[in-house]
C-alpha cells in the first residue's frame, strides 16, 4: 500500500477508510484533525490512495 500524504489544507495525518452505504461501499480517505476533508472513490483502494495523494498541497 502507497503511503499517504498529510491533508492538503491542514497538514494533519490522513486516514483510510471503508465506507458502506445504503446503495454499495466504498473506500475514502480522510482528514484524522477536521474529518472535513474528504475523498472518496468507489474503484479499489490504491485509487483513492493516488487521487487523495496527487492532490495540491
């Protein structure tokens, strides 16, 4: 698993999760200060993994 970067706004640690919903589930990632900031992606896990890391800090 590819490492993942700090939150691009706040520069708190990320975390990831799996999220279930009433119409299927998901993987996001996730700012642990603010929980605000947030992607989420309904392919594997390493995309979102790519997307939240390829974002502009």
């Amino acid at each position: 698993m590819t490492e993942l970067k700090p939150c691009p706004f706040c520069g708190a640690k990320a975390m990831i999760v799996y999220c279930v919903h009433g119409i299927g589930a998901n993987w996001a990632v996730e700012c642990t200060d603010t929980h605000a900031h947030r992607i989420e992606f309904s392919g594997p896990q390493e995309e979102v993994i790519k997307e939240w890391n390829k974002r502009v800090i």
